[in-house]
C-alpha cells in the first residue's frame, strides 16, 4: 500500500505528463477554436469526450458531411477556421467534400482527421480503414498536413490555422495518425509546444496607386455597377461597405450570399434589376465578388453588347483577368481595400448620371409590382410564389433570423422573392449549388449565433441532410425547417414512359416529412395554405422549438432547373 508522500509524489509525477489527445485540445483552446462539428469513432471517440469534458462544444452528427458543412459555414460567419472532427477513411473521405466545398467557397475550415496506422498502410498491408488521408485531402483543399510527434501538435494547428484563415480563406487538411493521440511528452514541455496564433489573418493594405487607378475608373463611369459577393460579407467591414456604396451612389447588386449586407430595400439595391444592370452598366466594380459561372464569365449575352470596363477588389492577386480583363484590380482585404476607397473619395463625390439611376430604378419598380400579386395568393396546393410571399413578410418581420436555402426552384424563387435586410442572414448552396448543406449549415448557424434560423428546403436538397433533424432535435436548436414538397427534383409530375419504375426525377407522392421530426420529440406540421404556413412558421419562430413543416406544393409548379435550365445539355437526337 502507498503511504500518503508516496501517493503525492505518484500523482506529481502524472501530472507532469501530457499526451496528444490533451496537446490537441490545448491547442484549439489556445486559439480560441471553442467549437467541433463530428462524428466519433476509433481513433477519435475518447478525444471527442475529453473535448467535452473540458469545455469545447461538441456537436456530434449522424453524417460527417453534414458536419463538415456545418464547420465551412462556421467558419464564413465567424472568421475563425471551423473544426471537423471525422475519423479515418470513410468518415474522413464524407467529411471531403465539406472540405472541397469550403476551399471553393473561400470559407475557413479545418478538417481534423483521425487516421489508421502509418507503418501499415504505408506498406499497404490492409490495415483497418487504410487509406492515406493526406494524398487524398492535398488536391481539393489550401493546405493539408500530418502530425507524427506529439510535440509538433502545437505548430500544425499553427499552420493549419493559418493556412485557413489568412490570403483567400479556404480548407485546411489535418491529419492525424491513431498513435499520435497516446503519444506521452513531459507536459511542461508540451505547453511550450503549444502556438498561439497573432494575428492569423493579417491585413492586406491596397497600395494608393491601385485605389486611385479604381476610382478614376469609378468616377469616368456613366453607368457604373458595384457587385458585392460573398467575399464582402465574410470580411465584416458592414459599416464601411454601407457608406462606400452610399457615397459612390451607384446601383448594387448583392450575390445570394451578400444579400442583406446593405438591405435589400435599399434605394441603391438593383436586385430586382439584375439583367438589365448586367446589360447596361458600363463600369462594374466587383467587391469580394469572383467572375465566375455565377456571373456569366463577366462576358456574352448576359453582359450585353456595350463595352465594359471591370474594378475589382479581391484579396486573390491571382483572380484578375481570370476570365476577362480587369481595368483597374485593386487587391487587398475587402476591409482594408474599402477603407481606403473612402478615405480617397473625398467630401464630394459626383453622382452617378441621373438618366441611369432612373432607368434602373424604374425597372426595379416594375418588376418589384409585377411580382407582388403572385406573392399574395393563397392558392391550395401552393405555388412557390404564395409560399415565399409568406416567408418573405416572416423574414421581413424577424430581420435578425437566419435563412439557410437550397433547392433549385425552392432556391431560385426564395432567392428572389425573400429580402434580407441584415449581413450575413443568408445562408445556401454556395459556388457549386450544392444539395445537402440545409442541415449542417442550420446546425451551424443557430450554434454560432444563438439565432432563430429558417430553412427552406426542396424536397430533395432535404434528404441529402435530413437525418439530422434528429440532431437538430437532440441539441434543442431553434431551427424551423419548411419542406417545399413538390414530390420530386424540381417536379414531382415526370412519367418513366419505359416500364414500370418511377420516372428517375419523381419522389413518393404525398410524403409527410413532418413525421420524421415528430419521431425525435420536434413539432411536425402539415401545411396546405400559404395561411397555415405563415402560422406554423410563427409558432415555431416564437417558441424556438425544432420543426419541420410539410409545405405541400403543387407538383407541376417548379421548373426544370430552376433557374439555370441553360446550363442543362440537350440531345439533338429525336426522342425515341
Ligand atoms: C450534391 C448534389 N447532387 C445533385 C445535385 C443536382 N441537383 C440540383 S438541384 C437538385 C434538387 C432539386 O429538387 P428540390 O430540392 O426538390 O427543389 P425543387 O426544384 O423541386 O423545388 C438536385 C438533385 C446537386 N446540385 N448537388
Ligand atoms: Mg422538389
């Protein structure tokens, strides 16, 4: 038996030692990573507890990919890297395309990845969920790294926080072999090993010449455009954006996820304007904002005939030109590049040509007058149209809420329909219109902000995500999911005219979605007006309770593609 010296001195003796499973939490301690969206397992699951145990959030899925969408948009809303926890080789490989997402997103994000054994799966020899992690994660993210020694814990995170967060954010790689986490190191040694990262996302000042160069662009315009992207709203300059857009006078039109960063009832907004502002600016100025297929390449029918010259303010040196000439390219930090814009400017910058700003006005207003009756129908089965209206006064009425969207028409008709009137309130697919981010991204935001959040999900975006409403449920999040059932991918009508099988576009008719919430203790409504929408969605707003309610929408209502019907290939071979 041990004397009571002997036992302090055991205990001493412990204390002083440190292993990888507590340098990792240190680490994301230190660096004020507070939060981790995963999926336990070997070689993660007592690093998942230990996490708990000592006061990181962990927010464990049913699905990594859904934890992986949940840590990219965390990472867009916070400016600070969001953790994936996975483990190896399948629950990594779920949580890749989350990572590939956020790198092409341009939003910080670490996937953290447990993996099998070096020595084997390096010889090949069949280990359990051999794989190597690192080769496969390099391609699709900005960086990726592996720990061997528990003392080099500290200066990954370092890294990969970097990596993640500073230039164009995007995802980092972490990977982290099962031997790492038991590895034993002395713990002073150990806290000296650990990094606090300064100053992990350092500004990026414009040098003056390339901000005069964009104003004297700026100011030669007839017609000018500003375009904010989503780049804009994850810099958090809202004040600076507001009073740059505001003294330039020039009409704006925000990208999906940059709406609401000067509110969408602005006198300045051209969103309801869009293809005639494309067509018929002759000076576009891009903030934050990429010419990608989301703008037409910045060129053809889209862009109309009129030469234009292009401003643009990115963070990437490498993003101009990248599809068509950039007259004035103005790099650096949004923030930092929109600061000095408005220093430059002066007290009395002209105003746009008022012939401009009553053309783009005017056909606002027309559009805006044409859409407002199909808005108030009431219509039973709904239409998209009766169903947003609703949404829209809702979000209208609750400015501070959070939207999460995906769908095609359910997201091209919401995109459209639903003004946002605050920074960063909406939330969606992204730069590759992807399906299944409607649960991780609703997790996400209500973890990250404490927010309501409204979802508004196709029937098919749903069920890339939807088993986490049992999450959704055993976290008691305030989320109010609305389904927009149509019965299918953007119909629920198509007819397989070859046999017998449903037509490969068509889901079970009358499915009640509402069930599957009500299966885990959340509120499930059936919703066949717009009228008892707007009610369910209020109740469950008000009491904060998780719901998921079934909109029923008339099946023949969407169209193909939604909106980017063009961008599908047609056979010029006759139909058989
Ligand atoms: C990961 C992924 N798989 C497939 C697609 C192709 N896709 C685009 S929209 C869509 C679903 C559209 O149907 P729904 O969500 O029900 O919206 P609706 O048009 O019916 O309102 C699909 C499967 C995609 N964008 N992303
Ligand atoms: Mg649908």
């Amino acid at each position: 038996m041990l004397n009571a010296a002997t036992k302090t001195e055991a205990t001493d003796a412990q204390q002083e030692l440190t292993d990888g499973f507590h340098l990792v939490i240190d680490a994301l301690k230190l660096n004020g990573l507070n939060t981790v969206y995963g999926v336990p397992g070997i070689p993660i699951t007592d690093l998942g507890r230990m996490m708990q145990a000592e006061g990181i959030r962990v927010l464990s899925f049913r699905h990594e990919q859904n934890a992986g969408y949940a840590a990219a948009i965390a990472g867009f809303l916070t400016k600070k890297p969001g953790i994936c926890l996975t483990v190896s080789a399948p629950g990594f490989l779920n949580g890749l395309t989350a990572l590939a997402h956020a790198t092409t997103n341009c939003f910080p994000m670490i996937l953290v990845s447990g993996s099998s054994e070096r020595e084997i799966v390096d010889l090949q020899q069949g280990d359990y969920e051999e794989m190597d992690q690192l080769a496969v994660a390099k391609p699709l993210c900005k960086a990726a790294f592996r720990v061997l020694h528990a003392a080099d814990i500290g200066i990954a995170f370092a890294r990969a926080i970097r990596a993640a967060v500073s230039g164009r954010p995007g995802g980092v790689y972490l990977d982290l072999p099962a031997k790492l986490f038991g590895q034993v190191m002395n713990a002073e040694a150990g806290q000296k090993s650990l990094v606090k990262v300064i100053d992990a996302a350092p500004a990026q000042i414009p040098a003056p010449s390339a901000v005069k160069r964009a104003l004297d662009v700026l100011k030669s315009a007839k017609r000018p455009l500003i375009i904010l992207g989503k780049g804009a709203a994850y810099a958090q300059a809202d004040d600076a954006i507001k009073s740059f857009v505001e003294k330039s006078g020039a009409p704006f039109l925000p990208m999906s996820m940059a709406k609401g960063l000067l509110p969408d009832l602005h006198p300045q907004c051209a969103g309801a304007a869009r293809s005639t502002v494309l067509k018929d600016a002759d000076v576009v100025m891009l903030v934050g904002a990429r010419l990608n297929w989301l703008l037409s390449h910045g060129k053809g029918k889209t862009w109309g005939e009129a030469p234009k010259k292009f401003i643009q303010v990115d963070i990437e040196p490498r993003e101009m030109d990248s599809n068509v000439e950039i007259a004035a390219p103005l790099v650096g930090d949004i923030g930092s590049c929109v600061a000095a814009l408005l220093d430059a400017m002066g007290g009395n910058w002209p105003a746009p040509p008022a012939d401009w700003l009553n053309s783009v006005k005017t056909k606002r207003d027309d559009n805006v007058a044409k859409m407002a009756p199909r808005l108030m129908n009431n219509n039973s089965p709904m239409d998209y149209h009766g169903a947003l209206g609703v949404l829209r006064t809702i979000i209208k009425e609750r400015p501070d809420a959070i939207l999460v969207n995906e769908g095609a028409n359910t997201l091209d008709l919401a995109r459209g329909v639903i003004d946002m009137h605050q920074p960063r309130k909406r939330l969606d697919v992204g730069t590759w219109g992807v399906m299944g981010i409607g649960m991780g991204t609703a997790i996400a935001a209500a973890v990250e902000t404490n927010k309501p959040v409204l979802c508004v999900e196709g029937d098919s975006a749903f069920g890339f995500s939807g088993m986490e409403v049992e999450t959704i449920c055993r976290y008691d999040l305030p989320i109010c999911i609305v389904i927009f059932n149509n019965n299918g991918i953007y119909r629920g009508t198509d007819v397989n005219s070859a046999g017998s099988d449903p037509a490969t576009t068509v889901f079970v008719k009358g499915s009640r979605y509402d069930k599957m919430m009500e299966a885990f203790g959340g509120v499930g409504v059936n919703a066949t007006s717009p009228d008892e929408l707007k009610r369910a969605v209020n109740a469950a707003m008000d009491s904060g309770k998780p719901t998921l309610i079934n909109a029923v929408i008339d099946p023949a209502a969407g169209s193909e593609s939604g909106r980017i019907g063009n961008l599908n290939p047609q056979s010029v071979l006759k139909k058989k």
